[in-house]
C-alpha cells in the first residue's frame, strides 16, 4: 500500500506535468534572431527612438511628439512632414518572408502612410498604408503596380493592431495575410510579383510617397520581423504588448533568448 506522502508526491508530478504541457501548448516561441527591429517608443523624450531587438537600429525622429500610447508611450504625427527614419537598415529583401506590426490611432480618413522601404520601381517597392474607401480606411500594402487590402476599417478614432504577414512561400503582393485587431482580413487588389529592394532605400515610417499622404494620428509599438509569424503569435503580441510578448529586460532590449510568447 502506498503510503500518504508517495500518493502525495504522486499528484503533485502529474500536476506539474499537466502545467507543463498546457504552457507548451499555450506559447508560441520567436527566435530572437527573427526580430530586425522593435521600437516601444516609450524614452518620452529625445529626437531618437531606441531599437529594442538588439541590433542597434535606432531610428531618428522627425518631428513626431511623444505622448500616451497603447503601451506606455506613443508618439503622434501631424500629419505635414513628421516621420522616422531608420537609416542603417533597408528592410527584408527580395522574396524573403517578413511580418510587419503596429498600433495606430486615427479618427480621419485618409491614406496614412505607415512603414515603407525599397526603391519606387515595378515590384520593388514595399509599402504599408492605409487604403480610403469613402469615409473609411483600410490596412494595405502594396508593391509598384499591385496591392492587397482588408476591409476592416482603422480610421475611427480607436487604437487598432495592424499585422502585415509576407509568407515563406510567397511570390506576390496577393500572398500576403492582413491583421487587424486579430482578425485576418479578407484581400481585395491586383496582384503582382514581387521582388523587394532591401538594399538600397532606408526604412521609412510615417513619411508618404508621391501623391499620397504622411501619417496623420497616433503609433505605437513597430516591429519588423524577417518570419512569417502566425495568427497566435500576432495576437500574443497585440494582447501583451511587445514588451510583455517578448520579455524586455530593465534596459529596455529585447531578451537575447529565445522568447516565450503566452497566447492565454
């Protein structure tokens, strides 16, 4: 007969084991090495936001104010001439996968521009806006000479969580997968090949191309990724914040181990 302090022993081991199956089903782990960059943009203060990954690729801010965000501080763009300029990194090239995200807070439509590299050319460019659909707008991407576009509006004066996914096995702008707030969106646009310039145009945030128009509202937390994440890991990182998701440590980088992402 097993005694009471075996039995004991005996269902603490299954408890422990059963806490530890349901922690591996419920994370989902990024390689730190995945992360290009990451800007919580809570300094508060100062004409540069800090890179959190830990590739120094701090991004200069032009003009853009600090504020209260989604997580900590913001910063807001008056819609003129602010922007961000990451001038030691051009981006994820050629057809290489990649997952763009961002909070952004806005109450008026128009076509914001958001995160953007690559040279103006058929195919090369890369470039993240909103797309204006009456008095609504949408989460959009785009390529010289295609698109793909959601249809959840943004542009209502709420913070939304955007995701821009380029999967692994992706040759067009039609292969991406949109996100906003968690939900995939379904894509509307025309579809063209792609072969992104990540060599030669820094990455951009907030600045417009020709003919369209710099951001005009509020962003928060923007981070490049050279992976395809999955809908569990996007939404991970839009229910913790990417500081919460990604386990910063007290000086404000991203932790060198690989993270554990909780997606309860």
């Amino acid at each position: 007969m097993k005694s009471p302090n075996t039995i004991m022993l005996s269902v603490m081991v299954a408890i422990f084991f059963t806490m530890s199956i349901t922690s591996i089903c419920h994370s989902a782990i990024i390689d730190q090495d995945t992360i290009e960059l990451a800007y919580l943009f809570d300094e508060g203060s100062g004409t540069i936001a800090k890179d959190s990954s830990g590739n120094n690729r701090d991004a200069n801010i032009m003009g853009a104010e600090y504020v209260n965000g989604r997580f900590g501080k913001a910063l807001q763009f008056d819609g003129a001439n602010n922007h961000l300029v990451v001038p030691d990194f051009a981006g994820v090239g050629a057809l290489e996968p990649r997952t763009t995200v961002f909070w952004f807070k806005a109450d008026g439509t128009r076509d914001h521009s958001w995160v953007k590299w690559g040279r103006n050319v058929g195919g090369e460019k890369y470039y993240i806006r909103a797309h204006v659909s009456g008095a609504q707008c949408f989460l959009r991407v785009e390529v010289n000479g295609g698109q793909n576009y959601g249809g959840d509006d943004v542009c209502n004066g709420d913070w939304h969580h955007c995701a821009v996914v380029f999967p692994e096995s992706g040759d067009s702008v039609q292969d991406h997968d949109l996100y906003v707030d968690g939900k995939q969106q379904t894509k509307a646009g025309g579809d063209k090949d792609m072969n992104t310039d990540g060599t030669t145009v820094p990455i951009n945030i907030g600045s417009r191309l020709t003919g369209h128009s710099f951001l005009l509202g509020l962003l928060d937390e923007v981070a490049i990724f050279n992976v395809d994440l999955t809908e569990s890991q996007i939404n991970s990182i839009r229910n913790s914040g990417l500081k919460g998701a990604l386990s910063v440590d007290p000086e404000g980088k991203l932790a060198t181990s690989w993270a554990n992402i909780k997606t309860y």
